[in-house]
C-alpha cells in the first residue's frame, strides 16, 4: 500500500476556487478509479483554512501511476494554475503495519 501526503496553500481569497476544483477531482476518482485508489480524502488545517492537505492510499505503483497520469488531473492541474501560493509538498510513504 502507497500513502500520499499532499499539502497545497491557496492563494489568500482563492480558498473557494481552490476547494472547487479538489471537490470536482474527489469526483472524478470515485467515479473512475475507486479500487485502486483505496482512500482520497481532503482536509483543511483549522488554523489556517489557505491549506489543504490529500490524505490518499493506492493499492500499488500502477495505480499511483495512472491516477497522475488521468485527465482528471490534467483538468486539477489547470483549474489549480494561478490560484495556489506555492508549489505543492508531496510525500509518498509505504505502509509497514497498521489496523482496519
């Protein structure tokens, strides 16, 4: 199992265009990559609402990899250009042990 860690900061006053498009992305996954893409949740740090952070689980490199490659992110991709306030901080963990 893959875990990605995605933090991203909307530019000040573009948090609503920002939330939008990760609305219309989560969408997007249900619809065509649910299986693979094991869990995709966004949340917003209380303190400061300009960030976001994609908690998402995959079940393997393929599955990673056709999700970045999928229009759905082609389309985040452009809806994001402009409104956020510095590059995207993406981490990638391997699951070692844990509960379900």
């Amino acid at each position: 199992m893959i875990t990605i860690l995605a933090k991203l900061q909307a530019l000040p006053g573009k948090e609503r265009e920002v939330e939008q498009a990760f609305m219309t992305m989560i969408a997007a996954v249900k619809a065509n990559e649910l299986g693979p893409v094991v869990t995709y949740s966004l949340h917003r740090l209380d303190s400061d609402p300009t960030t976001f952070l994609f908690y998402e689980q995959y079940a393997d490199d393929a599955a990673l990899a056709a999700h970045g490659k999928s229009e759905h992110m082609a389309a985040l991709n452009a809806a994001l250009r402009g409104n956020l306030a510095g590059r995207p901080v993406i981490e990638r963990y391997t699951k070692l042990a844990g509960i379900s």
